[in-house]
C-alpha cells in the first residue's frame, strides 16, 4: 500500500466515523417545522464540556468512545506497517 493509497484509506474511514456520528447526532435532536434541527441543552452542554478538555481529562466512558473509533482505523495502519 502505498502512503496515497493509506490516506485515501483512512480518509474513506474518517468519513465513515463522521457519517456515523452525524446520524447519531441527528437522531437526538428535534426536527422543527422548517426542517431545521435543535440540539437538545444537556447534549449540548456535554459536547461543548468536552470539546474543551484534554483527552487525559476525560472519564473513563469518554476514553472508551475514543478508543472505539481508533479501532475502525487501526487495521489500515497496521496493514501499512506490514507492507513497509
């Protein structure tokens, strides 16, 4: 594999975690007339908290999502670092 190839790759997979998060985020909020979205305050108060803390300051719990979308990545970066 070459080094475009794991960007195209990891790229491919990083979308793939944004469009999860996004349906995830859209099915906690409230579809208004108009077909906007409001966020509900306490998803919005938790993500804004945790926008600003430093990974080492998270909980536990916070830790465990994190590590959770890495292993959707890490097969590719391993399957890059055998072929090197």
């Amino acid at each position: 594999m070459t080094e475009k190839e794991l960007i195209e790759r990891l790229a491919d997979a990083e979308h793939d975690s944004w469009a999860r998060w996004m349906q995830w985020l859209f099915s906690t909020c409230k579809v208004n007339e108009d077909k906007s979205m409001t966020i509900p305050a306490p998803l919005v108060e938790r993500w804004m908290r945790q926008a600003y803390t430093i990974y080492d300051d998270l909980s536990e719990e916070e830790k465990h999502s994190d590590r959770n979308e890495v292993m959707h990545i890490l097969p590719i970066i391993k399957e890059f670092a055998n072929r090197q």
